[in-house]
C-alpha cells in the first residue's frame, strides 16, 4: 500500500526532474546573437564598434543574424535606423545596389542647412548648384543638376555648424560631371522631391 509520504516523495521527484530538464534545456537552446551598440542611421554603413554579442534563448519567430556573422555585417548598408538594445536581422538592410545602364552613383558632402534633416535613404531629391559650378555656362547660383536625383545611402555626422552629412546620390550619368565639381567647391543642396 502506498503511503500519502510515499506519494508526494514520488511526485516531488518527478516535478523536480520535469524542472531541471526544462532549465537544462533552455540553457541549451541558447545562441550568440548581434545586437546593436549604438544608434546607427538609415542607410549608413555598420562599423565593428556599432555591433556587439548577446547570448538569449531563441523563441519561434525571433529573426536574428548569429553573432558567428559579425564580419559579414561589418560594411553593410542599413535600410532602417538601428537603435542600441535591438537585435539585429536581415531585415534592417537594404539590399544590394544595382545601377541601372546609364546611371552613376556620386557622393555628396553637404552642411547642415544643405539638405533637409528629414532626408533618408531611397527618397528622392532635387539637386541645386548654389553657385555656378566651375567652367560652366551660368553665372548665378540656383542651377538644376537634377531633376530627380535618389538617395542611395547617407551618413549623419557633426560638423563645427551643425550636424553634417555625406549623401550618395543615384544618377544620370550625363550630370554627373557638373554634379562633382559641384559637389567637391561645397556648393551642392538638396531639395526632397515627391515619390520614392
């Protein structure tokens, strides 16, 4: 005959053994994940110091990038702002760019009062000689360089007048030279246009 001490001996044992082969599981279910370190912007490119490890318990439907792939991120475009604490995943960059036949890609420096602080990647800009670029026809600042410009990527940083930023800017190729020599004298805006 079993005794009620007997009983509860046998059912604190086997709750017991439940309990540690759930803890023990969950430790095994453990990975090395990416998070992010600091804020990173839309359409910046990550650095080594704007990524660290973390290790969790991977629940069903969490996206994460394994932390074994650091040096596959290191030089990656972003599509989304990245705030620090957040997990990284595939899904926060943009995917490789293409040109088109004909277009090119330039790099802009602009100051800030040169472009709009609503500016991300993938708008569209309207892009503005400040003055006449060198060797060419106008004499007056205000010329189109063009029309409809797209914004390939962007870095925000600090600049002595306020926060400076370098836009690369999808284009024609045909204004590309005008756009450069602009672009390198400082005398470059942008304009947000509609559509994307």
């Amino acid at each position: 005959m079993v005794t009620p001490l007997l009983l509860a001996g046998v059912v604190t044992a086997v709750v017991s053994g439940l309990g540690f082969a759930a803890l023990y599981g969950g430790a095994s279910d453990r990975v090395a994940a990416l998070a992010v370190a600091r804020p990173v912007a839309a359409g910046a490119t990550i650095a080594p110091g704007d990524l660290r490890e973390v290790e969790l318990s991977r629940g069903p439907g969490v996206a994460i990038v394994a932390a074994s792939r650091r040096g596959e991120m290191i030089g990656r475009r972003t599509a989304v702002a990245l705030t620090p604490g957040s997990l990284l995943n595939e899904a926060q960059f943009a995917n490789q760019l293409e040109l088109e036949p004909g277009q090119v890609m330039a790099a802009v420096a602009l100051k800030a009062g040169q472009y709009p602080p609503e500016l991300a990647a993938g708008d569209s800009v309207l892009v503005v000689a400040t003055s006449a670029p060198a060797g060419s026809a106008g004499s007056v600042g205000g010329t189109v360089l063009a029309e409809q410009a797209r914004v390939s990527g962007l870095r925000i940083g600090s600049g002595p007048g306020g926060q400076a930023a370098v836009v690369s800017l999808v284009v024609d190729r045909t204004l590309a030279p005008d756009l450069v020599v602009a672009a390198s004298a400082g005398q470059v805006g942008l304009a947000l246009a509609g559509g994307r």
